[in-house]
C-alpha cells in the first residue's frame, strides 16, 4: 500500500506540480497562475459583465471535465467561495476574486490536478505559457496563395466584437478597444489601424472596419492573426463540434475554375499601389477611406500606414481591397513576394510633374511585362492640370502599345470622389483572365483595338447585346399588341 501511494504522489507531483502555481512563502497563487486564470475568466465570461453565471460555469465545466456540475455541487462551491471571499460572489454569479480564490483552495487542499487541468485545456504548458498552436493549429502557406478568415472566423470575431461593445452603438471606443484585447499579452494593433478603415464620426471603428482589419492582418501577417485568435479564445467560444473549422483557410484558384468562370475565388484582392515618392500616393489611398489631402495632414508621420482597407461591391458581390502604398525611388529597388504576387497592380504618377511618369513605365516594363498580372495606371492630381512627360511615350501610347487599360485621371482635393477607380481595381483582379468584365473602363472605345479582348470574346458580347435588344424590342410589342386589344 505505501508503495503504492508513493508512486501516486511521484506521479502526481511530476504531471501536476505544485511550484508554478503556488507561491509557498505568500501563501498565494504565483503570477503567472493568476495572470494565466484571470485570462481564462475573461474569456468564460461569455457576456462580459465581470461574472460567471450559473450558465457560464456550466459551460466552463464541460469545456475542462466533459461532464455536467451534478445538482447542489454549484451551490456548495458559492458557499465554500463566499465564506473564505465574501466578494467572491456578486448576485448569484463568480466574480473574478472568487475564481481565484476557488483554484487557490483547490491547490490548498492538494487537487492540483484541478488547476491543471483547466490551465492545459486553455493551451497552457508545464510553465504556465500559452502555446497558440494548441488552440489554432497553424496553416502552411503555398505558392500563389493566401491565407483569408473563414465564415467561422469572422463569426467568431463579430461575437467578440458584440462582447466588448458594451454601449451597443455600433463601434469600438479606444477603451473597448483594450478590453477586447485584454486577454491578449500585448496591445496587437497600434494607433496606425485608425487610418486603415473607415472611421465613425468620433473616429472609432465600427463593425464593417473591424472585420476588415481582421482581414488585411490576416493577408499582411497570417502567423500573428493566428496567435491573436488563440488568446481571443477561439477554441473556447467558436462551434463545439467534433471537427471544429478552422478560423482561417488556404484561399488559391484553381486553373480549371479559373477557365471555366474567368473569376477568382477569393474574397480579398491586393493592390500594390506602386510609383514615384511624390505622386500622391498615400493621398490616393486615403481616399479609398473617404478622406482627402487635408485629412492627412492631421495625421502624424509614425501612424501613416503602409496599408489599407475597404469593401467594394462588384457585379452584386462584396469583396475587401487592400491597397499596399509602395515608396520607390528607383525602378532598381526590389520588391517582396507579397508585393510581386499581388492580385493587381496600380501605378501611380503625377500628371503635373514631367518626370512622374517615368518611373511608373520602367516599373512595368522589369517587374510585369509579359506577366497575367493586371494593371491599371492612374494619373493623380489631375486638379494641377497636364503636363507633357519626359518619356519616350506618352502614357495614353504605352498602355496602347502594352495592351493596357486607358491612364485614369484622378484628384484627392475634397468634393472629388475616386470610388469608381477602385471598383476598376477590384473588378481586375476578381476578373484577371476575362477583360470583358472591365468594359466599365471603355467610354466608346473598341476592346479589341486595345488587345483586350480577341475577336471571339468580342463577337459573344456583340451576340449578348443583340439579344437582349431582340428581347427588349419583343416586350415592348407584346405590350403595344395588348394594349390595341
């Protein structure tokens, strides 16, 4: 019998050790056992009132000990809690103290399996430290593809969002803000994501620019998202399912789909907005949020981002745009994979400065001459007025000779609306291999003329027309016969 409890509490002091979690000389929970639980609670406490209701610790029990609390065993548990921490305990919910305090007499009383147990299931290892990849297993990424939020995922994020919009308006305070992340080791998101998304009135973010940050973090930097999800508790509040989905997903087209749909999958295209320094192009991406040259200049250099964000409708279907704001200087400077593979590509130069243009035409001819890539060029601060630019070509004549949509004019002086250029970017990259779809940019000209569309495509459109003119011109008989009846 000795034997045999000896290798009992050998077993026991290996698998569930006292030491991380108790602090013998204070007599109190260690540090990072109170930070670990206290992160744990934020989470189980589903509606975010600061206690665990009788329905939450239900919850809870089945997510640690796959069973149901049997009848009276809750009670005695607020009993036991109330009189070693009378604040443990407010109306008939546990409070954060009174968590804290039942683990600490569990440990007390030499059940430290119990603390374990709960700290394990959570994704917490032997020294009390979150391993995310627990709770989100990681996803390789491949060549030609990207990493997007699933339905799951962005069902997830829109329940945390509803938890800490505590005054239900719509939109995150700053203070609602560090709530959300609170179970987070560090602030994930910096000042920067005010001028990633489109803002309220009072500059907070609301719930369409909440999930399109979720959706840039998830293209831009997929390892880190991942991780944030996990401290989120995403394996704690997503579908409890036996094959529980993923948040995230590998997005790629498939060659076939492509040739049989001419669209891409994806719900998330990236622009690389590519030029001169002194182009506009900060300015014309701000834009896309709404915002104009004025704007910007309230906001400091070091919260500029690199990066932003919107939805687009195109041909009844809502899709995200990320605009990436590249700064060159030379047509020699490199660009990253990210960059290189993005789904479209916009250069921007100035109409009013001779040498802009330059540039923009070097970058093509190195990094997408000869590429499926589409790409779009746009003339910015139109409101200066032209100038003839010191090139070989004027751009009109290099996006002829290239195949190239028309140069599109644009001005970020306030009034001035630039929506329809970036439903042009999002339509060529939903539509890359099918130009027919981007007949929105053609005033009057001949697509095949510009080498976007070969004589095949463009007599099936003259047939589509044809016949939705025959049917239109039969309706209105129809109606003429009836009426003369």
């Amino acid at each position: 019998k000795n034997i045999s409890e000896m290798f009992y509490f050998a077993q026991k002091a290996v698998l569930h050790p006292s030491l991380p979690l108790w602090n013998y000389q204070d007599k109190d929970l260690t540090e990072p056992c109170k930070k670990a639980l206290t992160m744990i609670f934020k989470i189980c406490d589903i509606d975010n009132d600061g206690v665990m209701s009788d329905e939450e610790l239900g919850r809870f029990q089945r997510k640690c000990f796959n069973m149901d609390l049997e009848l009276g065993t809750l009670d005695s548990l607020k009993t036991v809690v109330m009189k070693n921490c009378p604040e443990g305990i407010l109306g008939s919910g546990l409070t954060l103290k009174g968590f804290l305090t039942l683990n600490s007499l569990f440990i007390q009383r030499g059940r430290h399996e119990t603390t374990w147990t709960i700290l394990r299931k959570f994704g917490y290892n032997d020294n009390i430290e979150l391993e995310p990849d627990a709770l989100v297993p990681p996803i390789s990424s491949q060549s030609g593809s990207v990493i997007e939020l699933t339905h799951a995922g962005t069902d997830f994020l829109l329940q945390v969002f509803m938890k800490h919009d505590k005054d239900g308006d719509g939109a995150l305070s700053p203070q609602e803000l560090v709530s959300l992340f609170s179970t987070c080791p560090s602030m994930p998101w910096g000042p920067e994501i005010y001028h990633q998304v489109v803002t309220n009135s009072y500059g907070w973010i609301g719930r369409p620019g909440y999930i399109a940050l979720w959706h840039l973090k998830a293209l831009l930097n997929p390892e880190k998202c991942r991780q944030t999800l996990a401290y989120l508790g995403y394996d704690y509040l997503s579908p409890a399912v036996a094959s529980k989905p993923s948040p995230l997903a590998l997005t790629k087209d498939k060659p076939g789909d492509m040739a049989k749909q001419h669209q891409s999958s994806k719900s998330v295209y990236s622009c690389l907005v590519i030029g001169p320094r002194d182009a506009g192009k900060t300015t014309f991406c701000q834009t896309f949020l709404g915002r104009d040259r004025d704007s910007l200049e309230s906001i400091p250099e070091s919260d500029i981002p690199n990066a932003v964000i919107n939805s687009v409708t195109v041909y009844g279907q809502l899709k995200h745009l990320v605009l990436i704001d590249k700064d060159l200087t030379s047509h020699q400077d490199e660009l990253n994979s990210l960059e290189t593979n993005c789904d479209v590509v916009c250069l921007v130069y100035d109409v009013s400065n001779p040498r802009s243009f330059e540039l923009c035409a070097r970058l093509y001819l190195r990094y997408f001459s000869g590429t499926e890539q589409p790409v779009l060029l746009v003339g910015n601060k139109s409101e200066f007025g032209h100038v003839k630019q010191d090139y070989i070509m004027q751009p009109e004549v290099f996006c002829s000779k290239h195949k190239l949509p028309p140069p599109q004019f644009v001005s970020c002086i306030r009034g001035q609306s630039n929506k329809e250029i970036f439903i042009k970017l999002v339509t060529m990259a939903a539509f890359p291999k099918f130009p027919a779809a981007w007949m929105i940019f053609y005033r009057g000209r001949h697509l095949t003329q510009l080498g976007l569309l070969t004589n095949d495509e463009a007599g099936l459109i003259r047939l589509g027309v044809g016949v939705a003119a025959l049917a239109l011109g039969g309706a209105f008989a129809f109606k003429y016969f009836q009426g003369n009846r």
